[in-house]
C-alpha cells in the first residue's frame, strides 16, 4: 500500500489571493482577451466557494491594470497581515525581451497592462516585469509564495533570479504561446484549471495540492483538442517550479475523493489512464518519457481492473 504525501492546508485568516486579469489593450498590437475576465471571475469563485480554502474578503481581483501599482499596490494590503500563503494569479498576454534589445542577453517575461505595447523597446517601456512582482511578493515574507500565470512565454518566469523560493506554475514554456477559444468561457489553461477543481480526482487526496495538480495538468492540457491548434500533436503542456515542499500546497478540496470504485470514478479513471497511454505515444517526447508514461498508464490500467472485479484493498471499504 502506497501513503500518500501529507498536504499543506492554507491558514485561512492569513493567507490571500490576487488574481489579475488583462483583457483590454490600447494598442492594436494586442488583441483583447475577454476570456481573461471571465477566468479570474470563476477562478475567485473557485477558491471561495464550498470546496475552496480561501476567504472571500481574502480574494483581492484586478481587472484590466492601466498601471504597475494597480497590480502590485494590493499587496501592500496584505503586508500588514504577516501572510500565511499568498496566490498571484496572472492572465493576459505575455511578452518577452530582453534588456540588451533585439533578442540578445537574457529573455525576461513581462506582463502586459492596457497601455503595454508587443514592439521592441516598447515591451520593456510599457510591461511589468516578472521580477518587479516576485520581489514585491518575496518582501511581504509570507511562508509560501505561489505565482500560477497564464500567458504566452511564461516558462520565462522559471529562470527569473528575482524568484527565489516561490512555487511557479507556468501555462506553458519560454517560447509557448498560451492558448483561449474566442468562444470559450475561459482560456484554455484557466479552463483546464477550474475543471479539474469542479471536478475532482477520484483516486486523489482529500485537498488537492499544486504537486496533483499539474501532474493532472501536464496529462490533459496536451492531449486534448482545440480548434485552432493540431488535435493530435500540441505538445504545450505546462510548466512548474517547486522548491522543497511548496508542491504540497492545496487552495482547493478534492470533489471526488471518495468515489474511485463508483461507477462514475472508475470512468474518470480509465479516461485519465488512456490520456497517460496517448501522450505516451507522443514522437516530441524523449524515449524515457514515453517510456515512462506507458508504464504509468499500465499501472494505472492495472489499478483499475483490480478495482473494478472488487479485488483492490479498499474494495469492501467503498473508498
């Protein structure tokens, strides 16, 4: 029988969120993103509701920033609280350049405000570097710092010498674009995201913590369709760094727990496994990978034939 690791329960009066969305730009250089509102809406949602951990009056959102201080002058706010936890959260167009021009030297990422502009020099002018917003997290001197950004290049993040020991997660790589439907409620990451909270995992923890989290992420972003990307073989998947225990970290319970010999879990399951098995086929992925992949989604397939028969220990428990 395999433990599952100990997960890190936010404290609830001290810990905050910042959720910022970018969706409308003065230069035609970016297009707008109204799912960037919509996605900060629910996520908030999310994270006050009946399965989520954070205070509602905890939950500070920016809508449509005009300047740095509308995103980073919140935290101030928080300062004051001597903060357990603190989430920022990041939609809207991200944009690269480096400080020696014309794509030479070290590529950082910059978050994009209304006036921001996706031109040369200008990305630097008009953007908010991500180092700015993970130093002003790092003097609040919270216990644990997360940042999740949903924006083209935010892999970029990753190697930020300002991000010290804050947890990352990064919708994609340092050359991906982050992807959103027109039609669609939210972007695709975002989308992705609030799913697996509505929805749960039903072989998962009773919280789910960051570490679940973009394991389930890194299977299910990539193998599933969209209509303006190659169904098949999209390969952006996301991206996360962790340092020490910080995956452990849950904002959310886990809907599903408790249902992984239902009917309705058991199919859940299979679904995730063929998932494993697809992105296993994968030709951009190395040999270990694949490799490691089909062996997961043989366990897993395993797992759930024992269960299914009622063979598996926790069969005549009804876990």
């Amino acid at each position: 029988m395999t433990l599952p690791l100990p997960t890190r329960l936010l404290d609830r009066e001290r810990s905050w969120a910042i959720l910022v969305g970018a969706s409308e730009y003065d230069s035609p250089s970016l297009p707008k993103i109204p799912q960037a509102i919509t996605s900060v809406e629910d996520l908030g949602r999310a994270l006050t509701g009946p399965t989520g951990l954070f205070r509602k009056e905890h939950v500070i959102t920016v809508m449509d920033p005009g300047s740095t201080e509308d995103i980073l002058g919140p935290m101030n706010r928080i300062a004051r609280h001597e903060p357990d936890v603190v989430l920022f959260y990041y939609v809207g167009h991200g944009l690269q350049e480096s400080f020696e021009g014309r794509g030479l030297g070290f590529m950082q990422l910059f978050l994009s405000l209304r006036g921001s502009i996706d031109e040369d020099a200008d990305r630097i002018r008009t953007g908010l570097p991500i180092g700015v917003v993970f130093s002003r997290l790092r003097s609040l001197q919270a216990e644990q710092s997360v940042v999740v950004l949903d924006c083209c290049f935010a892999g970029r993040a990753l190697d930020d010498p300002n991000a010290g020991d804050v947890h990352v997660l990064c919708a994609t790589g340092k050359t991906g674009n982050a992807r959103y439907e027109l039609t669609d409620r939210h972007t695709v990451f975002t989308g992705a995201l609030l799913r697996l909270f509505e929805r749960g995992i039903p072989d998962g923890p009773p919280n789910l913590d960051l570490h679940t989290v973009f394991h389930h992420l890194s299977t299910m972003l990539p193998t599933t369709p969209t209509d303006s990307y190659n169904p098949d073989w999209d390969l952006e998947r996301p991206r996360q760094r962790a340092t020490d225990h910080s995956g452990s970290i849950s904002f959310v319970r886990n809907t599903a727990f408790g249902t992984a010999l239902t009917p309705e879990g058991l199919a859940a399951r299979a679904e995730f496994a063929r998932r494993v098995a697809k992105l296993g086929d994968h030709p951009l992925l190395t040999v270990g990978e694949q490799r490691m992949l089909v062996a997961h989604s043989k366990d897993l397939y395993a797992s759930i034939t024992t269960d299914s028969l009622g063979l598996g220990p926790d069969a005549s428990r009804g876990r």
